[in-house]
C-alpha cells in the first residue's frame, strides 16, 4: 500500500469501496453528499473552496443542497485526487478546462443514461394514468 493509500485510510476514506448508486432525487443535502461520494462532510466543504465548479444550492441557514451534476463532479474530483494521485492544483488545472475528452464523454454518458431512466420512469407513469 501506497503511503498516499495510508494516509486516506488513515482519514476515513476508503479507496477500494465502490460507491453507492446516486438514487433518483433533485437535491442531496451534504451528509447525504459525503456518504455516496466516499468522502467527508468537512472535505466536501473545503472542496467548495478549492474548486470554483463545485457551487451547491444554499438555502435557509446556509444550508447546502447538491444537484446530481454536483455528486458526479465530487466523485471525479476524489478520483482524480485519491485515485489517480493528482494534487488539489493538478486536479484544478483538470477540471478547469485540461480536462480529457474521455472524462467529459464519460460525465455526458452518465448524464444521458440517468435522464433516459427518468424519462423512461415518467413513459411508465404516463401508461399506467392512462389504464
């Protein structure tokens, strides 16, 4: 094991786990956030800091609310940290534009395949209204 693998570990940030499926909602609040994107509630706000396209909906008492678009671009930011050992510079400079093609086709293929399940979901509540 690697001593960056160590020191996640050691933060409660488990690289091997899979990640929870994103369920069907429009807002995730950040505990909620951290627990299907594998890291903690505090990072998560420190992130925001670090990395101007994380920008959650606040609400009432500075509450915040994560959209799905919010939760994939968590989860690619702790890839390109955990996994492929970029530091909060590199993974910036990824993000802000020196992204690959493959990561953006990926993000869009994901995207596309969950709005397909909501349409197809609202086909199926179209019919049984209908019946």
């Amino acid at each position: 094991m690697t001593s960056v693998a160590r020191s996640h570990k050691r933060k409660g940030v488990s690289l091997k786990k899979e990640l929870l499926p994103i369920p069907d909602k429009r807002y995730f609040s950040i505990s909620e956030t951290a627990r299907l994107c594998g890291v903690k509630a505090y990072i998560l706000r420190f992130w925001e800091q670090e990395f101007s396209q994380l920008k959650p909906d606040k609400r009432r008492g500075n509450r915040r609310y994560y959209q799905y678009q919010d939760l994939l671009l968590v989860r690619q930011i702790r890839k390109l940290l955990y996994e492929d050992g970029f530091t909060i510079e590199g993974a910036r400079a990824q993000l802000s534009g020196d992204i690959k093609e493959a990561t953006k086709q990926s993000l869009a293929d994901e995207i596309t395949s969950h709005f397909i399940a909501d349409l197809e979901a609202l086909l199926q509540n179209l019919k049984t209204v209908e019946a």
